[in-house]
C-alpha cells in the first residue's frame, strides 16, 4: 500500500468521524431550532460531505480488490461529490479566514454583546486564544476535506485507468 493511499484512507476515517460528529450536532438541534431552514441547509451540506467519504471507501474497497463491482453511475457521482466536497472546503477555509481577519478588539466587542447577563466575561487574551485555535482547527478540516476530494479524484482515475485494461484484457480473449 502506497503513502497517498494509506493517507487517503487515513483522511476517509477521519473525515467520517468529524462530520459524523457534525451530523449528529445538526440532528440534535433539530430539537431545539424554531426555524428549520438553516439547519436543513446545513445538514444537507455536512451530509454530502458524510456521503462522499461513504463512496470513498467503497472506492477504496475497489481500487484494493479489483473483483469488487461498482455501480455504472459511481463515476460520475464521485465526481460531482467530489467537486461539491471541494466547493465546501472552500466556504470553510474563507470563514476561517473571516475569523481571523477580525481585529481583537472587535471580537471582544461581538464576545460582549453576545455574552449572558450576568455571567463572567472570560480574561480578553483566553479570547483571543480561543478564536486563533478555532481557526486553526477549522482550517485543518477544510484541508483534510479538500485533500480527499483530491485523492478521490486521483484514485478514481487510476481504478478507471485499470478497469479499463482489464476489461481490454478480458475482451481479447
């Protein structure tokens, strides 16, 4: 097994369990949100995430074993996951950015007005460590989201690539 595809393994896993951890969220304030439309919007985007890193194992289960079998249309709904997958990354690293584009004195000032009555106002510099992690954090999942879109494209092409020899192969005899 090559680096890229153990790596593409590694993302798969991981990607399952943050964005299942995700779902879960969003199934749990289903609950609790008067007005559904942003939440079902947001379950459909982590849900196609969910579903992209689904298909990626059994792509992988594929590229592995070439005697499993694929749907005639798995190609090209990879594909299109793939390239919404990327699409999603792309939205988070950009509000990962506006996150930290915001100066720390205007944080404090959302932190404020946001804050409960009556409760404590945590010290200004947990603050701002809080948002500098939080950045940082959801950067790394955008990078691991769009670096499986990447590997999933790379090693579709390749099973693709070699389904085709064989049945080239097959078709000869």
């Amino acid at each position: 097994m090559s680096f890229s595809f153990g790596f593409f393994r590694f993302l798969t896993y991981g990607n399952l369990f943050v964005v299942g951890f995700f779902l879960l969220l969003v199934f749990m304030s289903l609950l609790m949100v008067p007005n559904m439309s942003a939440v079902l919007v947001s379950m459909l985007t982590i849900g196609v995430v969910f579903c992209h890193n689904i298909l990626c194992l059994h792509l992988q289960k594929a590229v592995k074993d070439p005697e499993v079998t694929i749907s005639s249309n798995f190609y090209t709904f990879i594909i299109i996951l793939s390239v919404l997958c990327f699409l999603y990354s792309l939205y988070i690293f950009i509000s990962a950015a506006a996150v930290s584009a915001i100066s720390e004195a205007d944080f404090n000032k959302m932190m404020d007005a946001n804050s409960f009555q009556g409760g404590e106002k945590p010290p200004p510099g947990m603050l701002s460590a809080i948002k500098k992690v939080a950045a940082v954090l959801v950067g790394i999942h955008g990078l691991a989201i769009a670096g499986n879109a990447v590997l999933s494209l790379i090693f579709l092409k390749k099973w693709k690539k070699e389904h085709e020899e064989r049945e080239d192969i097959t078709l000869d005899i």
